[in-house]
C-alpha cells in the first residue's frame, strides 16, 4: 500500500492511499481521485520524505527545550481537520430536511413544528427573505462525501 500526499488546485492537502504509483496515476488520469474537502479534481501529488525505521533511532537528548506551540502555531491540516470535525458534529447534530429548508425553518420560527436543528438546501434569496422575518440562518459548504450517510 502506498500513501501519497496530495493535494488540490484549492491548496487543500490530504492523503491518498494507492496499491501503487501507477494507481495513482491511472485514477488521476481518469479524474477519479478528488479532494475531500472541495471536491476539486485537479490533484497533484506532494514531495513527502520516506518514513525510515532505524531500530537504534532515539529520541531528543534528556534535558533539550521543547518549542512552545502558540495559537499561531496552527497548521493548514489541523485547521483543515478542525473543519472537518465541526462540519461531521453538525450533520450528526441536524436534521436533512433538503430543499424544503426555508419552508421548515419558517414553521420551526413560528411554532407550527417542533424546535429543532435542521440543514437543508436554501437559495440566496430564500435566505435573504427569511432573514428579512427575522430568521437567523447560515451558509456552510459541506464537502461531497459528507452529505450521504456518515462512516
């Protein structure tokens, strides 16, 4: 099995697990691989140094300064996983209520239906008109995979 590091036109990085590089290279070809996080078809495959294990391999000297992480310290790939996290917490959380979002959220708002988390499909001027009756909605892109049935 080879793991590859990837990564899409978008910036966004993530692995790829392949039998092979000709794997990859054929899937890619074909446009099957694809960005988890944007759906983007244009992957390119990252420089990644090989993984080495020396059984004498040791660790920091006893007494060396560890560097201190700081908020800045953030990577792209934990905030990439932080995101993916979220977005995976509030599928679990909602309801799909699909495209009848504004019609249910409208019935949530005035009491005609339990209240509840929903998600749905609205578009920009169903939102600007249930914002306009005072109903607080929001718009998050839900990466292609994460909207069927969660793993």
């Amino acid at each position: 099995m080879k793991v590859l590091n990837l990564r899409c036109a978008n910036g966004h990085g993530f692995e790829g697990w392949f039998a092979c590089e000709d794997d990859f290279m054929d899937q890619n070809g074909r446009g099957l691989v694809e960005c988890p996080l944007c759906a983007d078809k244009v992957v390119t495959r990252m420089p990644s140094a090989p993984r080495l294990n020396l059984s004498g391999a040791r660790g920091p000297e006893p007494g060396t300064p560890v560097p201190a992480a700081g908020p800045q310290a953030a990577q792209p790939a934990d905030m990439q996983a932080a995101f993916m996290k979220a977005v995976r917490e509030m599928i679990q959380r909602t309801e799909d209520v699909g495209a009848r979002f504004a019609e249910e959220a409208r019935r949530i708002h005035y009491g005609e239906s339990p209240e509840r988390g929903i998600r749905g499909q609205a578009s920009p001027e169903e939102r600007e008109a249930l914002r306009d009756e005072g109903i607080e909605t929001f718009a998050l892109p839900v990466p292609p995979g994460l909207d069927g049935p969660l793993q």
